[in-house]
C-alpha cells in the first residue's frame, strides 16, 4: 500500500483492522486450512463487535457510512488472513449491496441489519454445474403462484454455504425473455428448505463452507424478491463491484504478506558465504515485486476512487475489471516470487508460503476470471475511444504523411 495515498481517517481504520487481525487466533487458521472447520461463525461476530462488517453501509443500517477508500484499506488488512477469512468477510459487502441499492426498507431491518451486527449469516448463490463464466445462462427457475415464489434448480461453489443462515439467489422469472430479462434475486432462508448438499474438497481457501445447494421446490414469500422481476441483471452489474474489488484488495494483502516474508528471508539466509539478498537472482525478484504491487495498489485505489466520485458507470465498470484482472495476477506472480526466493523450504509447511500460494490462484478465477474481465475491459476501451469523445490533440494528424489517404487502406 502507497502510505501517501492514505488520509488519517483511512490510517486510523487500518490500525482499527489491524489490531483485529491479530486477534485472529493462530490455531483457527490452521485448523481451517486443515479443514477441522467449515465456518467460523466467531470470527464473524468478532468483526462486528469491533463494527467492522458493512463498513460502507449507514450508520442507521450498523455500518459506518464510509467510501470504497476506506473499505479497500480495511480489505488489503484482512487479505493478509487466509483466503476464507477474507472472503467470508467480502460477503457482507457483497450481499449487502443488493439490499443497499435495491431493497426495501423491510429487507433491510430484517436481513442488513442483522448480517452488518453479525447476527444473520449470509451466502451468494451464482454459479450453476452448466454455467460458470456464463452467468445469464441460469437454469433455476422461480415460478410465482399464491404470493410465493417457488425455487428449482441448484447453484454451486457457494462459499458459506455451510454456515449461511440465508443466500441471495437469482433464478428466471420468466424462461421466455430475453436473458437480461429473465432473472431476478430473492433472499432465501436456508430454513425454507434449501439443502446443502456438498462441501467441496478445495485446493486452498478452505474453511469458508463452500458447497452445492439444491432448491426443491423452495416456498420463498414474494416480499422475498429484491428489487423487482426482470432486474437480476441490474442488480447483478450493481453487485459485481463489491464482488471484484474485494478481490482486487484482499490480493493485494496476500501479496505482500508473501514479499515480506520472502525478503526477511532473504536477508537472514546465506549461501556461498553470502546473504542471499546480495544476489541479483534475488533481490532483483524482490524489486519486480514491490513494483507490481505498488502499480496494482495504485489501480485499485485509483478505481475505488472512480467509484466513490460517481463517474460514469462504464468507466467504472472498466476499471473495475482492471484492478480485478491486474491485483489478482499480481499477486499470483509475487507469490510465487516469493516462493522462488524461499527455495525448497517455501514448498513446505515451515512457512505459509504454500498455503498462499493455494488460495491465491482461486481469486484469478472467481468472480468473474481473468478472460471475462479481458472481455469487458476491451468493450469499454473501444466504446470510449470509437465514440469520438476525446477533446485532446489530434495526433494521428501529426505524421508527416497524414494527409495521403490512399495509403490509408481498411479493407
């Protein structure tokens, strides 16, 4: 993180954030990777006790009322935790929003408020056993009748699933519109009938009860849908902010949580009669490094700011993506920097190196992968440019041979 970037406000949440992740106790974190736990419900309420869930959210809602500054600051400290642990925090902020932005002043005394004090446990149901990246494609299915909903179908890798006391679920409304149109998204109480099926056996990120639900014919109240039919794709937009910059800032922290160990390791370790740092082989990795994160750093502060200032939603939207794509490749390639530097004994259990290591390559694949931000970035790159709206200097008019158009051959 770049220290001049940070306001005092922001300076004195990350020591807020801080002192809690040092308060995370050290077997929990084993006993997560070690899957001896699928939901640390403590954690949770420990966060909210120190009112750190929901920071964006008002005061009146148990929030904090701040910007995405602030949240990403809070967001890079708890990345230093495992993977799960960050992720069962993101979610908060994640599910959150729909309520913020879309739901009823109801929804948001029974489900906000409670999951901001951490007394309500909530889980996001996107990813279908046929859709991944191709998110519109859902197959559940929401058929309306009596002043109920009735939910079929099934959503999978639903971190927290396990431990969820409720999800925001999108399913069709109507199968015959158009795929923007057709979704919605409810809010499903595990005890109307969801079962969870399957907890997932995960490379790494483990411990955040990530499994397959199945509805069966769910009864859900039609109080229950968040914003209106047809507006899941909206509410979807709305929601994949949280969702990828979370991302984006919670790599950030594993990053360098990996540099800081490697380069103490670097400075204590000797071969021929040497400490590693004096070898370029080293501490040039050390270099390339902390380059890359203060470059990824800048791009994620850089969109939250673009976020909290209101600009235009598809600048946005790019940015968004950019910072999603660039911190979690960063991160990956300072990771295993890291390991490189460490040697043999960073592919052990010494160090929590490997560890990670394992969580970091889910965040170049969840919410929405590298190639999917690859697709949105270049849409709206192209949108701006072909739009004509820059007022800047021409200067493809500045080659000495502008004016020839004959030579200016498309096609």
């Amino acid at each position: 993180m770049i220290e001049a970037m940070l306001t005092d406000s922001q300076k004195k949440l990350r020591a807020q954030v801080r002192d809690f992740v040092k308060w995370v106790p050290r077997q929990l974190i084993l006993d997560l990777d070690a899957e001896k736990v699928t939901y640390p419900r403590e954690y949770l309420q420990e966060a909210a006790r120190r009112q750190l869930l929901g920071l964006r959210f008002p005061a009146g809602w148990g929030g904090r009322g701040l910007d995405w500054q602030h949240e990403i600051v809070a967001l890079e400290e708890i990345g230093t935790l495992p993977m799960s642990l960050a992720c069962l925090y993101s979610l908060v902020s994640i599910c959150g929003q729909a309520f913020q932005s879309f739901g009823t002043e109801a929804q948001k005394e029974k489900y906000l408020r409670p999951t901001v004090e951490g007394r309500l446990y909530c889980a996001e149901a996107l990813t279908e056993p046929r859709g991944g990246s191709d998110f519109f494609g859902s197959t559940t299915v929401a058929t309306r009748s009596g002043g109920y909903y009735y939910l079929r179908g099934q959503k999978r890798f639903v971190v927290g699933a396990e431990g969820a006391d409720y999800f925001v679920v999108y399913a069709k409304t109507d199968p015959s519109a158009l795929s923007r149109k057709a979704l919605s998204l409810f809010a499903v109480d595990k005890k109307m009938g969801v079962e969870v099926k399957y907890l997932y056996g995960l490379m790494g990120t483990r411990g955040g009860g990530a499994g397959r639900i199945l509805f069966r014919d769910v009864k859900v109240p039609e109080e229950n849908i968040i914003g209106q039919e047809g507006q899941g794709a909206e509410i979807f937009y709305e929601m994949m902010i949280p969702e990828r910059m979370t991302s984006a800032a919670g790599s950030l922290g594993m990053a360098r949580t990996a540099l800081e160990i490697a380069t103490r390791y670097s400075d204590k370790r000797k071969a021929f009669g040497a400490k590693i740092r004096d070898f370029q082989a080293v501490s040039f990795k050390v270099a390339d490094s902390i380059t890359m994160l203060d470059a990824a750093s800048g791009l994620v502060h850089g969109a939250a700011a673009t976020i909290d200032r209101g600009a235009d939603r598809r600048q946005a939207r790019r940015l968004v993506s950019e910072a999603k794509k660039f911190a979690t490749e960063v991160a990956w390639q300072v990771i295993n920097h890291s390991m490189q530097i460490m040697g043999g004994i960073g592919y052990t259990n010494v160090y929590p190196i490997e560890r990670i290591l394992r969580d970091a390559r889910l965040a170049m694949i969840w919410t929405g992968t590298s190639e999917i931000m690859d697709l949105i970035i270049q849409h709206e790159y192209y949108r701006q440019v072909l739009s004509g709206s820059g007022d800047g200097r021409d200067v493809e008019a500045d080659a000495a041979a502008a004016e020839a158009p004959e030579e200016k051959v498309y096609e």
